[in-house]
C-alpha cells in the first residue's frame, strides 16, 4: 500500500482489515499516515515499514510482540516508550523523526 496518499490506517470502507489479519509483512511507507490504529490487532506482524509518512503516535505498535523489524525513518515521532514492550524486535530505523529521549 506504499503511494497510496492514505492519511489513516484503520478500518473504513475502502480498507477491510479484517482480511489482513494474517499479514506478517506490512509495507504502508510513503504515503502521509497520520493514525495507524488498524495496525494494533495484526499480532502477526513480524516487519513493519512506515517510513515517510506523518506519524508522531506509534502506540499502536506497543501490542505487536512478534515484531521483529520495524521501519520508521521521516516521520514525526517525539517519544519511543511504545516500542519497550517489544521484546523480538531486532532492527528499527528512527533516523528523521523529532526524537528528544531514547
């Protein structure tokens, strides 16, 4: 879904998630995300890439225990505590964000 100009990534009429419940691999970069609260009940996600969107809340990430990549490089994120849960997580890219504490 990279290029799509989505602003949300949540159920609407023009996404159903339901029927991507069983993604492991989850590609929405480049396109001018602002909420990414769909994301929250795909447990199955093992990489995620959001780079170059709008995001400053990945607390929709926090529940994603079998993450193990996670792209989110030119995007607005102030505050990582989110990402502490996520114990599987081997690669993460921040680099371009509004970071002020790791």
């Amino acid at each position: 879904m990279r290029d799509k100009g989505l602003s949300e990534f949540k159920s609407n009429p023009d996404i159903d998630l339901d029927r991507l419940m069983g993604l492991e691999y989850l590609v929405i970069s480049h396109n001018q995300l602002q909420n990414i609260d769909g994301v929250s009940d795909m447990l199955g996600l093992q990489e995620v890439n959001l780079n170059n969107n709008l995001l400053s809340d990945i607390t929709a990430l926090e529940g994603l225990a079998q993450l193990r990549r996670l792209f989110l490089a030119n995007n607005q994120v102030k505050v990582v505590l989110p990402l502490k849960p996520l114990k599987q997580l081997t690669e993460l890219s921040l680099y371009n964000n509004k970071l002020f504490d790791l």
